[in-house]
C-alpha cells in the first residue's frame, strides 16, 4: 500500500502525469515490458512510480558496478537486478534462470538504452526479444508520452519464429501513436 501511494504521489500529484492500461496487455503473470521513447532518467522515475501504481512485480537491469555500497541495498529494494554488460550472452541466461525462479516477474527494459554523445538516436539493442523468445513471455509495449503527459500500456506480441517479423511489428505499434523506432540495420 506504501508503494502504490509513493507511485501515484510522483507520477501523478508531483508530476501531473495521467496513465491508460490496456488491462489485457498485462494479463500474464510473467511478461517483458519494453518502453519507447527513452528521452531521460525521469521516463524510469515515472516508470517505477507507475509499476508501483499497478502492483507489478518488475525488475530492472542495472550495470552491476552500480550495487556498491550503500546504492546496491536501495537497487536492490527496487527491484533491480545486477548484470555484467560485458558479457551479454551470459545475460540472456541470467534472466531466463531467473524468470524460470520467479512466479510473477515482470522485466522492464528501455531498447533504446544510449544514445549518441550528440543525440543521434541509436537502434534499438534487441536482447529483450532474446530473452522473451528463450523464456516464452509476451513482449508488452509502453510508452512515455511526454507532451501530454500520460503512460499507456497498449498492446503485446509473442515473441514468433522471426525477430526482424516482431521488431517491424513492434515498430509498427509505437508508429501508431507517432514513434519512431529505429531497428538494427540488418532488421530494416
């Protein structure tokens, strides 16, 4: 009851931002939930604040130089999970065991990730879908829209026998609301 307080004093009195939730997009116990676009660190403020809204079970990967002394304890209290990303093929894995563990679990991930040091908008990173596919989750999109100040969470695929089939299906869906996401080279 404290998080969901906490969730609506940031994302809504704090922030004045409003939500819609498609309520079948999040039907599964277990799913990914990947969110466009990536503009700022106050997207995951807003985020969090709004998985606590809606009592998910969500976890974030965090770069494990970051679970230092005193930072890791609070990381941890907010569901982030430590991840070498120097060895990326190891975090596939890490994050099938895991969901394999976990009854509910909800993975939160921005493909955007970085941008470039002048702004150039990068392709997205596909790992999510590696790990949907591995585990058999649904992928759910959400999206920041930040100039009318709302969260949705519209829509879910699973994750199909094609990547570049889902990544242009999920370019698609955020198109319809007017964002662009930018694939792999090899995927357009």
């Amino acid at each position: 009851m404290i998080r969901k307080t906490l969730g609506k004093l940031v994302f809504e009195t704090l922030n004045g931002w409003t939500y819609d939730i498609n309520p079948d997009a999040l039907s599964e116990p277990k799913q990914i939930l990947i969110g466009f676009p990536h503009t700022s660190n106050w997207d995951a403020v807003r985020g969090l604040a709004l998985f606590n809204i809606l009592d998910l079970n969500y976890h974030v990967m965090v770069k494990r130089e970051l679970f230092r002394f005193p930072l890791g304890q609070l990381l941890t209290g907010l569901g982030c999970i430590p991840v070498d990303r120097a060895k990326s093929s190891n975090v596939v894995q890490q994050m099938v065991d895991i969901f394999a563990a976990s009854e509910r679990f909800t993975l939160v991930m921005a493909p955007e990730a970085t941008r470039g040091k002048d702004g150039e908008k990068r392709p997205i990173r596909t790992g999510f879908w590696h790990i949907a596919k591995a585990v058999n989750v649904p992928i759910v999109f959400m999206l920041s829209d930040s100039t009318n100040k709302k969260g949705l969470i519209f829509g879910k695929i699973m994750p199909g026998d094609s990547i570049e089939n889902d990544l242009k299906e999920i370019q698609a869906r955020y198109a319809e609301y007017g964002v662009h996401v930018e694939l792999p080279e090899k995927y357009q």
